[in-house]
C-alpha cells in the first residue's frame, strides 16, 4: 500500500501459524472472525500439526468466506510465517498466536490509530499503563533506537503493519527470536510509527520460553538471533550499537536467571559461562545516558547476577 492515508477498506491480513493448538484454535479463530472491522484476509497456516486442527482449519473456511488454510509439512514457526506472508494480499498485516484470542475491537482501534497518526505501523501496549494519548514517533533514527532499547516491544502480535514495509523480507530460520529479527528489519523502513495503551490482544504467557525457560537450545538460537541483530545494527546503525549492546545484557541477564533453577551439568555450565561472558563484554560499551532510569537498573541487575549468579 502506497501513500499517506490507508482507504476505509483497507484489507487486513491476519496470519495464524497453527500447530498443536486443538484446545485454544476455536477461541482464538472465533475472536477474529468476530471483529467490528469487517474487512479482512483471515490466513490459518496448518504446520503439519499432528492433531485435530487442520480439520477444524478447514471447518472454519467453510464457516466464513474470509478464512484461507494452507497446509504444510512440520517446518516450524518461522516457516508457517513465512508461508502466511507470502499468501498475504492485504494493505495491512496483523498476526495473532493460534493460543491468543482478540477484543472485538482490536482491530478496529488498531487500524483508526494507524490512520489518524498516518502511520506506517501501529503498536499496542501490552497493559494499560494510562489513558493518556498514543505517542507518535516520526524520527527514522530514534525509531530505531527505541525498538534495539526495546520500547516498542519485540512482539509481532502487537502490531499492524503496511504490508508493504514486509516486502521481500523473510523469516530468518531460528527456533527462537525470529519475530524480534523481523520486526528490527521491518522497523528500519518505518518513518513514523504509533504506540497506544490499546489493550486488545489477549497472550498467552508460555512458561517454558526460551527466556524464561531452561531449555539449553533454544537458548543458544536466542543467543545467536541476538548476534544477528547486533551484526545489522553495526552494519545499518551503528551509532545504535551500544544500545544493541543494552538489549544483549538485558536479554542474556533473563535467561541466566531462568537458568537457576536448572540441574547442574557440563552443557548448562558451558551455557552460563557464555551468558555471562556475553554479559560481561557488552557493559562497557552501554549507552547509559541515553537509558531512562528503568533500563539503568535492569543493566545494574544484569551485573549483578554476573557476580552473584
């Protein structure tokens, strides 16, 4: 989609990788289809999933016109992504977890917001922290530096794009850290993009994340989507590299601490030992006057689980 003002019919396309999601597919597939905003592109992507969804997929289809399924070999989320984005056809582009489910005014809200700031993404709070106006930013250089700080959020589910700000881009194959990838090189062609405590989106918190979890290979695919970010800002930004350097400490602090609780080996000793040397080396190079007063104490926290543990 081209130029300032989406068109009041703008269609939007929603994709939703589906996998192992039997129990939550009809709430979160019902929740969509039941938006005020009428006019959309509803994209399920079955990944191979061994149970009862791509028949339930299908069942949906034949319930509502605006629902397209596409059905594919097990590849992963970043393939079921990749699969939905290139089927997509609409101006606009959301996505939602095939476990979340949305207000019925999600959308609505979202894409008013999108087109009142004349923006080029919209991005949704994942709380209310007040009722006080959406904030606009239209500085291409500080839109950058406020998505590698991490003040846009890192969650694809929290926004809606123009479509055409996805072209030819893909997916990178990673387990983990995919979307933060994506939306860091969707974010780079932005001019001005939009944050409102619109508080829509209904996510389900997974406790076995690959932050929070201790899971040792999806830790080491965050760890090495963190070196792919940090490659593009030193080659695109590189005046943002120490806040690239920031988002490296406060990621790799979270999943030290997801790691206490796991049993002692070689393979999790080795892991803690690169966390921490991660850690370590980025310090010195942190931007601290450009950090506000919370991401000072995150990166005072991260040192101190450095030397504690």
């Amino acid at each position: 989609m081209t130029g300032e003002m989406q068109s009041p019919d703008a269609l939007i396309s929603v994709i939703v990788p589906v996998y192992k999601a039997e129990q939550t597919l009809d709430r979160c597939v019902g929740s969509i289809v039941s938006q005020t905003y009428r006019n959309l592109e509803i994209i399920l992507v079955d990944d191979g999933s061994p149970d009862d969804c791509p028949a339930m997929c299908d069942t949906w289809s034949v319930k509502d016109a605006r629902i397209k399924v596409v059905h594919q070999k097990n590849g992963g989320v970043t393939k079921a992504r990749n699969t939905g984005l290139a089927c997509a056809t609409g101006d606009l582009l959301a996505w939602v977890d095939s476990d979340d489910w949305i207000d019925q005014h999600y959308l609505d809200e979202m894409y008013q917001l999108l087109v009142e700031s004349n923006a080029d993404m919209a991005v949704s709070k994942k709380r209310v922290e007040s009722n006080s106006a959406c904030a606009l930013v239209s500085d291409a250089e500080e839109i950058m530096q406020m998505h590698v700080l991490g003040r846009f959020g890192f969650e694809l589910w929290r926004t809606l794009t123009k479509t055409e700000k996805y072209s030819n881009l893909q997916f990178q194959e990673l387990k983990v850290g995919e979307d933060a990838d994506m939306l860091m090189r969707v974010r780079s062609r932005c001019s001005r993009i939009t944050v409102s405590h619109i508080q829509g989106y209904h996510y389900s918190i997974n406790e076995q994340s690959s932050v929070h979890g201790v899971g040792i290979d999806s830790k080491l695919d965050w760890m090495r989507s963190q070196r792919m970010q940090e490659q593009y800002i030193a080659a695109h930004h590189p005046n943002l590299l120490g806040c690239a350097k920031y988002n490296r400490v406060y990621a790799f602090s979270l999943m030290l601490r997801g790691l206490r609780g796991a049993d002692k080996n070689n393979a999790i000793t080795e892991l803690k030992k690169k966390l921490r040397r991660g850690i370590i080396t980025a310090l010195p190079a942190l931007p601290w006057s450009l950090l506000n007063a919370s991401e000072k104490r995150e990166a005072m926290a991260a040192l101190k689980v450095v030397v504690l543990g």
